[in-house]
C-alpha cells in the first residue's frame, strides 16, 4: 500500500521527477532487457529458408537451418531461450499425432541444429499434439471426447523424445490434468533431472492464437473448439488451482496463456505463488500491433516496449513473444 504523501502542492510536484529522460531513467520502476525475453518461432521442413505467414507479419516459418541461425542471433541480442514450434506436413499427420514422438522429425532436428549452432541459448519445447494431429486438438479423441489419460501417455512419449534431442525446457500447453506430475516422474525415472518444465498453467479458450493455428497449420484441420480441456475466460480463481497443480507436480516456471488481456492473472499468480511466472504474448496479440502499425494507427516499435513493459510491471519474470529479437534491437542489445 503506498503511502500518502507528507506535504501537498505546491510542496509536492511529481512532474519534478519526470521533466527529463536521465531523471525518468533514474527512478523508474520497472525495466525490459533482452534478458525477460523468449523468442517463439515456427520451424518448418522444406529447404526455403523463410516462409511467409500472411497474418503473422515479421515471423515467418523458418527451416531448420535458417533456426540454427536464430539461435546465434538469439546469443549476439543477449536473448537467453528458444521457444520453438512446428508446421508439419498435412501428409505427416494422423488422428494420434504419431510424428510428435519421432526422434528424427521435425522438432527434434531443429533442436540439435539449434544447440549445435548455439549451446548457450536455451531451448523451450511445446508438449502437445495439436501441430501433428489430423484434427487439430492438442490430445487423442474418442467419440468427440478428448481423452485426458491416454493423451497424457502420448504427452510424455513427445516430452521424452524432445528432452533426448537437447531440449532443455519442455512446456506442456495441452491443459490435459495430471501431464506435469507425469512428466516430471518419467523425466526423473530417465535420469533427466536437470531438464525443466515450465506448465502453461493457466491458458486459456481464447480468441487470440488463429494467426498462431495459421503458423503451424492447424486452422484448416481443428474441429469444434478446445473449450473442454483449455479454461474458461471468465476464471480467475480457477487460474490460481491450476497453478498450484502445476506446481505440487513439479513444474519449475509457470506460464500464463494469452497475456495482454490476462495481466491480472498474472499479477495474482506472481504474488500468490513467488515462482518464476510467464506471459506469452500469443499471435493474436503480435498481430494486432503489426496491423495497427502498418496502417499508421500506432508508433509499432513503442508499442511493442510497452506491451512487453506492462508484462514485467504485472509480475512476471519473462515473457514469450515473436517480437524477441526487434524488441532486443530497439533495446540496444
């Protein structure tokens, strides 16, 4: 609680403490380095190094090698992790997402390269099968159901075959109950000890990811929607339960899904919890300030810093955004 100030105006004039940009820099509150940063992108498999993703302006899908060179880039900005994500060959997909546990497809190719390229830089995978499922749904379906235990047994066979690859968080974002305990006892029964979990704890039923759907190819394939298994927008409470699950099973970082319009939740998570919490600044939130800049509406770059500015002031200790390595330019890295 902030205490009421000693004397009144005159006595009193904040603007003193704002009138120019050293004294601003001086006593300000909150900062963004390339240190909060995670730079989320999508690797595809054919040999063009780039491919454009028309609403996903300035991330497009790279190759495998054009990834390996993100990652040297990520280590000349300063930006310390990866978090990667794959567009799969509609022809490689099936009801079960069977290429999400081959040791030599896509992801796991792509984190080799990575790490060879740039051993220092962290990389973050995504535990979930919606890239490589022929609907779209991020478990196994049966009758329409999503079935959470036998998704889960498939979860951990992705999960194990990412952390032999190199990878050094897995970050499962299905919200299937029960992953992260799983996760963790398979990891600990490998001997893969030092291997993180960050949990997409709270993450959402949201209208925010479909520039992200269109990146990995799943919005021509999903049926129906993801509102059995991801939360319900409306919840806040139940926000903090799911962490708190996460966290009993052994997560070591939590994460918060969507971010801009969730900040709240993540306040009260980094006060309630006193761990590593994260915000993704998910697709729909990358593209809306793309858009806005390219039609003159917004000053881009400035909003970009203050987006990523208002996910530190809520709490948190990084944040996951496609704009990592522009933001990590404009902050002089």
């Amino acid at each position: 609680m902030s205490k009421a100030p000693l004397a009144a105006f005159p006595a009193i004039r904040p603007r003193r403490l704002r009138r120019e940009d050293w004294i601003r820099r001086l006593v300000r509150e909150t900062t963004v380095t390339p240190n909060d940063l995670i730079w989320s992108l999508v690797v595809h498999d054919g040999p063009e190094p780039e491919i454009v993703v028309p609403s996903m302006p300035g991330a497009p899908r790279m190759s495998v090698s054009r990834a390996a060179e993100a990652a040297r880039e990520a280590k000349r900005l300063g930006i310390p992790a990866i978090a990667v994500f794959p567009y799969i060959d509609p022809a490689k997909k099936d009801p079960q997402g069977s290429t999400a546990s081959d040791p030599d497809g896509l992801v796991c190719r792509a984190v080799a390269a990575m790490k060879d390229a740039a051993p220092d830089v962290g990389v973050m995978c995504d535990v979930a099968l919606d890239p490589f499922t022929s609907h779209g749904h991020d478990g196994l379906i049966e009758n329409g159901v999503i079935l959470n235990d036998a998704s889960v047994e498939r979860l951990i066979e992705q999960g194990l075959v990412q952390a032999r690859a190199g990878c050094d968080i897995l970050a499962p974002s299905d919200m299937m109950d029960g992953r992260v305990g799983r996760l963790r006892s398979a990891l600990e029964a490998e001997g893969m000890t030092d291997i993180a979990i960050m949990a997409y704890a709270a993450k959402y039923a949201s209208a925010f990811y479909g520039p992200y759907r269109d990146a990995i190819g799943s919005a021509s394939v999903l049926t129906g929607d993801k509102k059995t298994y991801q939360m319900d927008p409306g919840n806040a409470e139940e926000a903090l339960r799911e962490v708190a699950l996460d966290i009993s099973e052994g997560a070591d970082m939590v994460m918060v899904k969507p971010g801009m319009p969730y900040l709240d939740i993540v306040h009260r998570v980094a006060a309630a919890f006193a761990l590593p919490t994260f915000a993704f600044q998910v697709s729909g939130e990358y593209a809306m300030i793309q858009a806005a800049a390219a039609n003159g509406w917004i000053d881009g770059d400035r909003a970009m810093l203050e987006s990523l500015m208002a996910f530190k002031r809520a709490g948190c200790a990084g944040v996951i955004t496609y704009f990592a390595p522009r933001a990590a330019r404009a902050l002089g890295a």
